[in-house]
C-alpha cells in the first residue's frame, strides 16, 4: 500500500511555527530524491513517482516515524557562502530516516548523529535554499 504525500503552499498552511537551527545536506543525485527504495516512511521510489522535493530526518526529527509525511519550510542561515541571496525558503515532505553514523564526529559527517537536527535534502530543493556547491548548511526550519 502506498502512502499519500505532498505539502501545501505556504500561504495556505495555516498555524505555522517559529523558526528553528538545524543543519541540512543533500543527496548528491540533481534529479533524484532522497528515497528511491522504499524508504523508513514507506513511500515507495518517489523518484518514480515524480516527487523531488522530499527530506530524509535525523532522528531528533524522525522522532519514530511520527513525522513522515510532515512539512518542513527551509531556509538557508548565517553562510554568506552558500546561503542563496535573500534567504529563499523551499518547502519539503519528511519521507525518510537519516541513520546516524558515529564513527563520524557529529560536526564533521555525523551529521544525523544524536541530539542534532539534521535534514538530509533532495538535491532539487537544496539547490532552492543554498548554491550547488556547498555541503552541508545552517538552516532554519518550522512546520
């Protein structure tokens, strides 16, 4: 059985929370999206289905599984950089897991390591927020 996904336009979200810092990277495929199996949200390959811009979650995020199918807004903070000018925001479902990896320091690739809130983006809609060759960012998010 597959699951429904998709977010609403931000003018249409109704309550909105304030903004938080987190961190976010993306999956270096430019037309894939960040599940292409069946993912820990079980949406199926999105990529088949069309559905680029989507966000695997650390696990201060996943919490569980509870939040597959929410809707982040995104916006690229504090990296002159690689912040896109003006601070564009992009929308994106929750549709998968980002697993820890604590062989890495938190702060150099473990980046979906415990307590960090991380989101590991589809390339499309990092490409939205931050410039195509930065890594990994400061962003701030609401749902």
């Amino acid at each position: 059985m597959q699951r429904r996904l998709g977010c609403l336009s931000k003018a249409t979200q109704g309550s909105i929370e304030e903004w938080k810092s987190a961190t976010a990277t993306y999956s270096k495929d430019p037309y894939a999206s960040v599940t292409t199996g069946d993912g820990a949200c079980g949406y199926g390959d999105l990529n088949k289905r069309g559905y680029t811009y989507s966000t695997g979650l650390s696990s201060e995020l996943f919490n569980g599984g509870s939040t597959c199918g929410g809707c982040f807004e995104l916006r690229c903070v504090d990296h002159i950089l690689w912040c896109l000018q003006g601070s564009p925001s992009v929308i994106v479902t929750a549709t998968d897991f980002c697993p820890p990896n604590y062989g890495l320091p938190s702060d150099y690739g473990g980046w979906c390591n415990h307590p960090r809130e991380h989101f590991e983006m589809s390339a499309l809609a990092f490409y939205e927020i931050a410039e195509k060759q930065a890594d990994m960012v400061p962003v701030q998010y609401r749902r």
